[in-house]
C-alpha cells in the first residue's frame, strides 16, 4: 500500500469537527476506497481547550495555521477557517509554497483571490479544491469541472444560500415579516457572524462566481456580479407572487452573452411548480445546462456539519487517489478576463409601488414606464392604506437597463410614497 | 502538450454519433481542459455506407471491433455497440488485454460481466468507466464513486429508466391503456428492439446492480435484483394513486440491510409531490443517500444522442487527465460476495384485485390478508363491471414474504377473477 496521507485541519468548529469525525470513523472505507490511509498529523484552531466533541488529543495543536500549513508531515492542509484574508489565505499561500495541496471550503477567500490562488498552486504543482465551498453536500463543482467536460456550458442557476431560502419559504409558511423570521434565523444561529453576507446575497454571489469561472473558463471576477439582498421582500411580495404561480428565491444565474459574463444573484419569481420553485428551506439547488447534456439538476443539504464534510473528504479522497486537475478546470493562465455584461438579457418584472393618493398617480407611472419602453402585461391596484395605493405590476419582457431609466424617472415623480420593488421573472 | 488521446469508437447509433459530434466540434475546449488533443483514430460499426449525418471519412474504418480495440493507434476504446455478450464482450476483453483503457455504456455487459471485466483491467492495468450506462447524462457514477467517497452510503434510489416513466405517464396524461401507449412508444422508436429490456425492468434493473456495487463494495449482483416491469400497470391503477396522493413511478430501490443486500426495480406509489413523483417523460433521477451527506438527488435527460455522449466525454476527458479509478471504487478483489436480502423491508402495499360478484367474496380476502399478519389501511369496493367487482386495498406496513402468502392464499379462494396486482409504496 501507498503512504499514508496525511492531513494538516485548520479550523475545528462546525465543519472541521465533522471532517474529523469522517476520518476516524470511516477509516476502514475510506482506505479501501483510495487505496490509502487518511490521518490526520496535525489540527489548529482559535480556541484549544474547548469541547468540541470529538478527541483530538492524538494530534498534533499548532496555534498557528501558517506553521500548520508547512509542517513536513502534512500532505494535504485542510483550510476551514473562513475570511477572505487574514489566516486562512495567508496559511492557504504558505501550504502551496511548501507543496502541500490545498483543500478548502472558503467561498469568500475563492472568490476575492481565486486567480492568483489558482497561479499560484500551477507554478507549485499543486492542487486546491473546493467542493465544500458551494453548495454544501451537493458534488457540483466535481459535476461541472469533470463530468459536463465535454459540454459547452450554455448556463448555470442556483439556490446557494439557505439561510436566504430558509427565511423566504418561512416568511410564506408561517406569514411572517421578514424582519420577524431574520431575528428567528438569527437566533437560531443560521446565520453568518455578519448577517449581510447571508441576506445581502454575498456569500451565494461568491459560490456564484466561482462555478462561472469553470463552466465558462473565465478568470473569477465577483466584482462582476450584479447582486441585489432578499431585505426588501415583504410578505405581500410572497403573497402576491404565490397568486401569480410563482415564489420568490434568492436566484443566482450566470450566462455567456454577446456581450460578455452576466452574472446575477438576486431574488426572483421563479414558476411554483418548477424544480427550483418548490425548494424548501435550507435545501439548496443547482442547474446546470449544457449543449449536448441539456439540462442537470443537482439538490442536497447546502450546508451543515455532515454535508460539508462529506464535500471536504471528497476532495481529500481524490488527491488519495492521485487526481490532479487545475482549480478550475483549465490552466489558470488560460483563464479569459470576460466583459461584464450587466443585465442585457431581457426578462419580465414584477413590480410593486406605493402610490400616494391623488388623481392621475397611476397614469403618471403607465406614462412613466411607457416612455422607457417597459410595457405593461398585468396591472393591479389595491385599496389605499394610510393615504398610500400598492400597485402591482408584471411587465412584459424588458432589459433592467430599460426598467432602470423608468424607476429612476419614477422617483422623479411626486407620486411615489416609498422606492419601488422590481423583482426578475425567471422563467426557469 | 502531452501527446494526444487516440480513440478508438466500436458502435456508431445514436450515441457513437454523439461522440464524434463533440470531438469535431470542440476540439479547444477539450484541449484547453484536459491539456490534451482527443483525437479519434479509427471507428467500427455493422454498416458502414450508412449516412450517420457526420463526416467519418477522416477516421480508419474496421469492421472487426476486436482488431480495432487492438490497434497500436488506440489509446481508449470506446464500447458503444451494447449487448451482454458478442462482439462487445470480446472487443472490450481485447482492448484490456491490449493494454487499452475502456469507456462504455454498455450496462448489460457490466450487470452480468462487470466483476470479471473489473478484475481483468485491474490485472492489465487499465481502467474501465461507465458514466453513460446508468441516467444518461446524469453524472451520477462520478457523484456516487468520487464525491460521495466519504460517505458511508446508506440507500440507492432511482427512477431510471425513460421509457417506462414515458409511458406512464403518457397513460396519466392522455388517459390512454398501458397498450395503446407502448404501441405509440414503440412506433416512436423508444423501446429497445426487445421492449421486454425496458418494460421488464431489465435494463433498469442492470443499472441498479452497478450503482449498488459501488454503494455497498459488493459485486455486481444482477440476479440478486428483484424485479418487476410495469406491463401489469392499469389506467385504474394510475388513478386510484392519483387519488390517493400518489403517482407510480419504476422505481430501483438498494439498501443494504442486517440479512444482506436487498435490491428492487418494480413500479412503486411514491408521494405525488415528492421529486421523484414530480417526475415527467423520459426524465431519469437518482437519490444518492449517505450517512455523512444526508439525500443528494440528481436529475436529467437519462437517454439520447447528447446526453450519453455528455457522459462517454466526461469518462474520457477524465482518462486524458491521467485519472486512474478502479471501476467500482475499490480494488475488484476487495468487493464483497453479499447475501441477497429479497424483500425484507416492511412497507405498505398497494392492491388491487377482481372479485367474482357473490357473497362473501370481500370476506373471504380480507380473512386470508388477516390470517397472514397482513393488516388493513384502507378498503374499497366498486361497483360491479361483466360480474367482476374491482376491489382496492391499502395495507398498512408488511414484507413482501407476508403479502406473498396473502397473494398465495388468495389464488386459491374461489372469487377472485384475475391476479391481484400488488404495488409497493415508497416513501421517498
């Protein structure tokens, strides 16, 4: 048998605690699955003396991940610290320039410095992966970079975000504001420390950016990505969109257009009885659509302590089993910088306004919406509540380019009582 | 550059086709993710004047798939002739023997060879892949061998076969007679050229028996597949599970149990609103459930020329980037001989049943399901039709071997006017 392989796990909470449990209770399955023994050298972590609920006394403690990461008895530094700087990239550098291959969950680390990161473990001969770091359990980055290898990916579409997913089928369940379910999530602790990572759409953004980069071989550019939070979805919206046959998802699409990568992560109506639709709670979905394979749907737990680490060891079991590949699929050198090409694909819009009560309010927004050249499929006006009109309205097909010069007009009018909602259709 | 990958291509319907169509048309993006040039050497096929709709004159041609398995100027032999035995047995023993690396979607081949096949590449030092013959364009080997790799895998589940899920739910749909809706599949050229392979549960039953010897480290074991096609399958039976709040679906079930491996393909009730319910046409999904994981489901198109060949593509980019995998995940020589575990699993059964129209008829079935431990859910009696009464029950949970007795018994009362059809229902 080959050498063992050893591993070198920075970071022991949710995550890392998991990882360690897979490898001393799978060890049997694991070396016969890879012809390997998976052991661990070594652990760091910010806290030492907490119960973490699994022995760690037979490894190793380095308090620092950096040293962690060059230890001559790591083969393979297991990167589960989080932050897109600070420890986790500097450790994640130190391991590559040792040659160690680098496995890790850090969505946010990937998408802020994944190029370099990419360069950096070519001119090292080394690997990273990164299954963990999108859409928890569900093997989607394994799905895209080798087995849709032979497709032109054409586009790619997600729930990445449960907390998101979670707050917006709770709000419609249990007909709860949003702020409500935000403090119940948060409570629950389903949150990130910084909760706008999570309801901003940053971290689903992130995962996001990252599969744009292997399905279109394009260098990671998040910047590039158009991202809008769930904080403006009120119940009504849910409401309203449940009575159009639609539900509202924090919806993440990526596609190669004429003129260059759109990348959006926002919430959408998306068709109730679609596969993405019925979606519920901390669940997450992928699709992934290429020329010849059409269309691939992949759905798993997004998060949580076994999912995670299920992805982890995956990564951790092909480097046993000698696969190599690039980061992304492709030499990162050979990465295209893309255009960003925001919002040129038109879509339908629901709209919700309120609307002051006065005569002509609403002929002024038709006027408004016209001139811009949206043009109205469905309309509908409610009763006035404290001297203020909601207005619902569904356009026809429109690029946001075109619905931004009619929103901006809008404000500029003094019917308004409060800044429009304008949620895309996607027709999924 | 490394030096190109040289195919060889025995088998030129719809998938071969498929194949060369990918390799002519993205050229760069093969190379640019597997840093190799793909290049196909030489093809084979029974007829060889035939238009295929794609330029085949720039490739050597073989009638003999076993010489070209052999050639010096084949790297990796692509199997796509089918069939268990014959020439697609002999070629691809050749090609191993030769020192040739296999890809094939041949599952019969595999169901019932796939041991033997598994030891001689491991003795010849290739590798054998078979993405495409389980859920077409679904990579679900690779998900269940590579990313799952860390799980303990706790059950199978998969509806996998599209002609059956076409027809029933042609026969939903259109309210048509199981006949009428084989008769059009078939004109439609959606049934294999023996049908029994799909309506049987056959060739759905074969990619069951390759899923489970990867989940479960066992041989292949295609006999110890319990199956049951859908031939049996009435309108009644469609809407009374319609009804019910089900919908009946093919269903491949593995899981190993404490008596040893149970494996079944028959038509099942599963919940109209689960996934695999949810179901339509010629769709293939495969739930994947692992102790670390929880379920991962997948879905896609699981037959046609694009999907299939998504799937040879992915075995192929995968062996141009020097991965090197045994077939089932672990070494041949390490897969367990597993008891077949028939039925052992308890669940509620769907039955429905003629009564002669005379008293006691209902009485005497409903002691016999009493005196074999089968207990009752749910009973009803309809009206009846040429002195025949359709009777429908739902039992509460039982094993098979209990309902067999039952049925055993039943046959021997003197009112029933056909064989009970008895349906299992899958919670999935």
């Amino acid at each position: 048998m080959t050498q063992p392989l050893r591993l070198g796990i920075a970071g022991l909470g949710t995550v890392g605690v998991g990882v360690v449990k897979i490898i001393r209770q799978q060890a049997a399955l694991l070396t016969a699955r890879t012809g390997r023994e998976i052991v661990i050298s070594a652990v760091s972590a910010r806290s030492r003396g907490k119960d973490r609920g699994v022995a760690l006394s037979g490894y190793d403690w380095e308090d620092d991940p950096v040293v962690l990461a060059r230890r001559d008895d790591v083969d393979v530094f297991i990167e589960l610290m989080g932050g897109s700087d600070g420890p986790a990239k500097a450790a994640t550098e130190a391991a590559l320039a040792a040659g160690k291959d680098v496995v890790t969950a850090n969505k946010a680390m990937l998408a802020m410095h994944g190029q370099a990161l990419a360069e950096s473990a070519e001119a090292a001969g080394r690997v990273i992966r990164f299954e963990a770091a999108v859409a928890g359990g569900i093997p989607v980055i394994k799905a895209l970079t080798e087995g849709l290898a032979g497709n032109q990916i054409t586009r790619v579409m997600g729930v990445m975000n449960g907390s998101c997913n979670y707050i917006l089928t709770r709000m419609e369940s249990a007909g709860l504001s949003y702020e409500q379910v935000f403090d119940e999530a948060n409570g629950l602790g389903y949150l990130e420390a910084d909760p706008e990572l999570d309801v901003g759409g940053i971290d689903a953004g992130h995962k996001l950016s990252l599969l744009s980069a292997i399905a279109f071989g394009t260098q990671v550019d998040f910047d590039g990505v158009e991202l809008e939070g769930i904080g403006r979805i009120k119940i009504e919206d849910i409401r309203q969109a449940a009575d159009m046959g639609y539900r509202i998802k924090l919806l993440g699409v990526a596609q190669m257009t004429g003129r260059g990568l759109e990348q959006r992560m926002s919430p959408c109506l998306v068709p109730a009885d679609s596969p993405l639709g019925q979606l519920e709670g901390g669940t997450n979905m992928v699709v992934l659509e290429g020329d010849a394979v059409g269309q691939i749907v992949l759905r798993g737990a997004g998060a949580g302590e076994g999912p995670t680490a299920s992805a982890v060891m995956g990564d951790v079991c092909d480097i046993a089993r000698g696969f190599r590949l690039c980061m992304f699929g492709q030499p990162a050198a050979t990465l295209k910088v893309a255009p960003s090409a925001r919002s040129t694909l038109p879509a339908p819009y629901y709209l919700r306004m309120a609307l002051q009560d006065k005569p002509g309010a609403l002929a002024k927004i038709a006027t408004v919406l016209g001139e811009a050249g949206v043009s109205i499929h469905r309309m509908r006006q409610y009763d006035h509540v404290n001297d203020s009109a909601p207005v619902l309205i569904v356009t026809h097909k429109t690029t946001r380019a075109e619905l931004d010069v009619a929103l901006a007009a809008m404000a500029k009018t003094d019917v308004m009582t409060e800044a429009p909602v304008a949620l895309r259709i996607e027709m999924v």
